[in-house]
C-alpha cells in the first residue's frame, strides 16, 4: 500500500495519519501496550479532529473563534464517536498482531479507514460552516479505494448544492456508514469543494 492516501492531503490529516498509524504500528508490533496505544490514538483524536473542523470551517472563511455553539458541540461529538471505536481497533490489532502472524498490510488498511474520518470531520464542518455557499462534489480516483463507487464516481461526481442542502439529505464524503452511497462511506475519497459553477 502507498504511503500517500490522498494527492489533496493536508499537513493536518498527514498528521493525523502519522498519529494513528504510528499507535497502531506499535502496537501490531507489541512495542506498545494498550494503555500507550489508546493514548496515541487518543492524543491523534483530540488534537486531529479539531484541526480538520477548523480546516473545514476555513474555507467558508469561518475563523476557529467563530465557530456556533452547534458547531462545537458537532465536532466535540465526533471526537467522543471516534474514542469509543479505539477499543475495536485494538482488538482488531491484537487478533492481526506481528506475534501472531499478521501481517501489517491489514493493519494498515484498517488504520487508513480511521484517517478518513479526519476528511469527514473536515466536510462535517464545511456542511455546517458553508450554510448556503455552494459545494461541487469532487470524484478522487487517487488513493486506497481499489474500485471506487458508481454513486460517487457517476452520480455524485460534478453536483453541486448549497452546504445546507447536502447536509440536510445527509450526504457527505467519508461520512459511514451511509447507506446513500454504494462505498458506504468507508474508503471513500471524494470531497466537497466550494464552487461557483451553477
């Protein structure tokens, strides 16, 4: 698998990736106890997803302190969602562990499907931040998606709606599960872009 999981990857979500993959690394490799791992995976939470809600509020031009009290308490949900899920992982980890003959490719893979939720945090706040700006649903072939989704690739690609409308018929890339497209959610790689296009 590629060390590179998205072309239009930013420092942040390159971070959190680094964050997440290195918890997970180490505990595969047993060089981490679960107390050590669930800390790294806590700290890549608390400190990536902030940072993913403020990158994706920005580009609405909305400033971190100008975040609603809605919107704070959206992104303080995210962030308690993804801990509850650590647990699982480490599990997962420990089933697929080095000692027990796992390899690291499924790990990894596993670990690229928590990185993703950084860009839906990102997209969570530019639903919420954008209101009526207007967002192109943006196809990306590029990255760990083997065969991306026909809702994504045919039917979403290229539509554009204001942010309100998106997220009231509750689409949003990287956004699972979610029944509304064919991936799920899960490995998806598409994002929604401010637009002027009609």
């Amino acid at each position: 698998m590629s060390d590179k999981l998205n072309v239009n990857q930013s420092v942040g979500a390159t971070n959190y990736r680094r964050g997440i993959r290195d918890a997970a690394r180490g505990y595969w490799l047993q060089v981490l106890d679960y107390d050590q791992f669930y800390s790294g995976m806590e700290t890549a939470i608390r400190q990536g997803i902030p940072k993913a809600w403020y990158e994706g509020a920005s580009l609405c031009g909305i400033k971190p302190n100008e975040l609603t009290p809605e919107e704070r308490q959206a992104m303080r949900s995210t962030i308690h969602r993804e801990t509850t899920f650590i647990d699982g992982f480490a599990t997962f980890i420990e089933k697929n562990s080095k000692a027990e003959g796992g390899k690291w490719a499924a790990v990894a893979s596993k670990a690229d499907v928590w990185v993703n939720r950084y860009n839906d945090a990102r997209n969570a706040a530019k639903v919420s931040a954008c209101a009526d700006q207007k967002l192109e649903w943006v196809f990306n072939a590029l990255g760990v998606t083997k065969n991306p989704c026909n809702t994504c690739q045919f039917k979403l690609n290229g539509k554009v709606k204001r942010a309100s409308d998106w997220k009231r018929i509750g689409v949003r890339p990287q956004n699972p599960p979610n029944d509304k497209i064919l991936c799920g959610g899960w490995g998806c790689l598409c994002d929604l872009v401010p637009t002027e296009l009609p």
